[in-house]
C-alpha cells in the first residue's frame, strides 16, 4: 500500500520534470544560442557604434550643455532608460510571460 503511493508520487514528479522543466531548458538553451548568433552578426555587420565614435559625438557637447546635463544627472537617467529598454527585451523573448 505505501510502496505504490510512493511509486505514485514518484511518477508524478518525474512527469513533472519530463514535460514541463525539461521542455523549458531546452526552450530557453535554443533561445539563448539564437539570440548569441545574433548579436554576433550585428555586431560584425557594424551595427552597433563604437568607443570612439561615442567619443568623437561626446566630446562636440557644448561645455553649458555639458554643464547642465551633469547638474541633472543626464547620464544616470540614459544608464535606467536603457537598462529597462533591455529589461523589457528579455522578459517579451520568455514565453508566455512577454
């Protein structure tokens, strides 16, 4: 009698790993390796700007500009807007959550 709801529960958490947590890895292992290649083209493609072109465009800011970009801590608020621009990227790429 014990022995079989042992076996009972047994089978139902290996069901449980089997159909849900083990479809989910594999989901989300395809998901990262094809997010992974794409980067990597973009970035080969020349998509995305680097060090010193950022440079070049940062250093052209007026010093009054400057000045008041500082005082209103412009480049914290560029550092949230795009951490929660990428924050909402990840979560719309998990399924039935985005």
């Amino acid at each position: 009698m014990m022995f079989g709801i042992l076996v009972s529960a047994f089978n139902a958490v290996l069901a449980f790993l089997l159909r849900s947590v083990l479809v989910k890895f594999a989901a989300f292992f395809a998901l990262y390796f094809i997010v992974t290649g794409f980067l990597q083209v973009m970035q080969a493609a020349g998509l995305f700007p680097s060090a010193s072109s950022l440079n070049g465009v940062l250093s052209g800011i007026p010093p009054g500009v400057a000045y008041f970009m500082d005082l209103f801590s412009v480049s914290q608020g560029i550092s949230m807007i795009v951490s929660a621009y990428f924050t909402r990227f990840i979560i719309r790429r998990i399924p039935l959550i985005g």
